[in-house]
C-alpha cells in the first residue's frame, strides 16, 4: 500500500476523484489518501475530506512568512509518511527546496494543453482568446508556473455551441479521468519500491 496527500485550496472535485478512484479500485496494492492539505481555512475540499473521513489540515499562509507555512506543509507530509503528493487546484506556488525535497512525486493537473495557457483561470483565458482546442495536463511539478514534465494529457476541440460553462464541464470530466489514472501508477510505483 502506497500513501497520497494532497493539496487543495478550493473547490476539491480533483481530491474527491482522486479518493473515489483509490477506494473503488479492486486490486491487491490498495493505496490510501491520507492527508488533505489545504491553504484557505473555508476551502471546500476540507468539507470534502470530512465527508471522505480523510485528515484535513489547515496550513494558513496569512500573517506569517512562506517559509514557515511550507515547513507546516512539509512536517504533515513527512509525519504521514506520504508516498505521493498531489496538488489538485492548489493556488499557491511552492518553494524550490519543496519541490527539491518531494522531487519525482510531486504532481500536478492543470486544465489546459500545457505549455499553452499556464497560470490561473487558463479555461476562461483561453475561450475569451478564441482558442479551440481545450484539456487537461498532468505533470511533474517543477520551480516555475506549470512548467513541470509533462506525464499526460488529453485535449479536444470546443464545438462551435459550446459555452465557456460546457467546455469547463467537459474540461472537469477529463481531468477525473486522467488524474486518478496517472497518481494510481505513481502510488502503483510507490508501492513496488516500498516492497522492495
Ligand atoms: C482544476 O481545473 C485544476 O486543473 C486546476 O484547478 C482546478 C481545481 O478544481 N489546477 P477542483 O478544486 O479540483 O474542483
């Protein structure tokens, strides 16, 4: 069994994909989420976690300088003894030496073709420019904005009736799919080295 945290700040629909997939698969490896780690104290994803029975842990970044909000962040991640880190719509972005220290199982899921559209609102950015071709990305995160090696992507082109609404739903739809299928081979990995 390998051990997922992940990090959120708002509405979490990425984290509760993630915990549904983990639990419904049926295979020997069962994997577990252990921890939700969110930045914003009314993040929806902490009522998620609740619901999910998963630990939630406010890291507050207000009022206190990043290096003590990412020592908080990094003492939970090393005392649940996590195997993969997830940031899943996790607005903030994190030091070099956080990303030095989880290098290789570190993830990311951004709702765009990267390298198009990096950064936030991407889907609204990217319809208001006339773009057509939309998706998601999953990738390792690095030290810049969504620059990370990209694991996985899948795209599609925007009908010429969709709204901006139709394509976030469609876009929201792939990332359940290709989020939990990428972290479930790097909890899969995990568990190999582990064994070992
Ligand atoms: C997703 O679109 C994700 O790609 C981006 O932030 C959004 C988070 O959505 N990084 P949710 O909080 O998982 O519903």
């Amino acid at each position: 069994m390998a051990r997922l945290a992940v990090l959120a700040s708002g509405n979490g629909s990425n984290f509760q994909a993630l915990v549904q997939a983990l639990r419904s698969r049926e295979s020997p490896a069962r994997h577990e989420c252990v921890l939700l780690l969110h930045d914003k104290e009314s993040a929806y994803a902490a009522i998620r976690a609740r619901e999910l029975g998963i630990r939630a842990q406010h890291v507050a970044y207000h009022r206190r300088s990043r290096q003590d909000s990412e020592a908080e962040l990094l003492a939970a991640i090393r005392e649940s003894d996590v195997d993969v880190v997830a940031l899943a719509g996790f607005m903030r972005l994190l030091s070099p030496a956080v990303v030095a220290e989880l290098s290789g199982r570190l993830v990311n899921i951004h709702p765009s073709i990267l390298p198009a559209w990096p950064g936030t609102d991407s889907i609204r950015r990217a319809f208001e420019a006339g773009e057509r071709i939309f998706g998601a990305t999953v990738h390792f995160v690095d030290e810049g904005m969504d620059t990370g090696t990209v694991i996985a992507a899948r795209s599609f082109e925007a009908a010429p009736e969709d709204t901006l609404e139709d394509i976030e739903r469609k876009v929201h739809e792939i990332e359940h799919c290709i989020y939990p299928n990428i972290v479930l081979e790097l909890l899969d990995q995990a568990d190999i080295r582990r064994r070992r």
